[in-house]
C-alpha cells in the first residue's frame, strides 16, 4: 500500500518515498510566488520565514501591519529574541 506523500506522512515513509517526497517539496519551494503567505497575512496571521541574512536557529515573524520579530523554537514553544527595526524608524 502507497501512503500520500505528504508532510504528515513523512516519519512513515520508506527511504525512497521520503526522498521522493524531499525532492517535490523543494522543488515546489522553488516556484513560490508567495500568494499564500499574502493570503495568510490578509487574513490576519502572522507568517515565519528566513533570508540568507537571519541569523542560524532563528526565524523572522512578520505580522500584518509589518512588525518583524526574530523567534526560536524549542520543545516549549515561540520565544522572542528580538524584533527588527524598520529602517527610516527608530
């Protein structure tokens, strides 16, 4: 039996189904326009991402009205680092 290759999925993945899996999924990466990040801050909710320029064990976390802040992760949850000034305001 063939499981969805999806993210869910992942830890049940034979070896090749996941590399498999790994392979679409950047490969999608690639070709993000951003529409659901968009969509997602229209809505209301903040979205985590990295640039070549954050920092290594963060991410940056964008809000709808622009606020950034710099996160990290770990088995309790979100913690704030710092945020990010926007330049022109101090």
């Amino acid at each position: 039996m063939t499981i969805p290759l999806t993210i869910e999925n992942v830890d049940r993945m034979t070896p090749g189904e996941e590399s498999a899996f790994w392979q679409s999924f950047v490969a999608k990466l690639g070709s993000d326009d951003g529409a659901a990040a968009r969509e997602h801050l229209a809505a209301g909710r903040p979205i985590y991402y990295c640039e070549d320029s954050t920092p290594d064990g963060v991410s940056i976390k964008e809000f709808p009205d622009g606020r950034r802040e710099l996160v990290r992760f770990d088995s309790s949850g979100e913690h704030l680092v710092g945020t990010i000034e926007v330049e022109g305001t101090s």
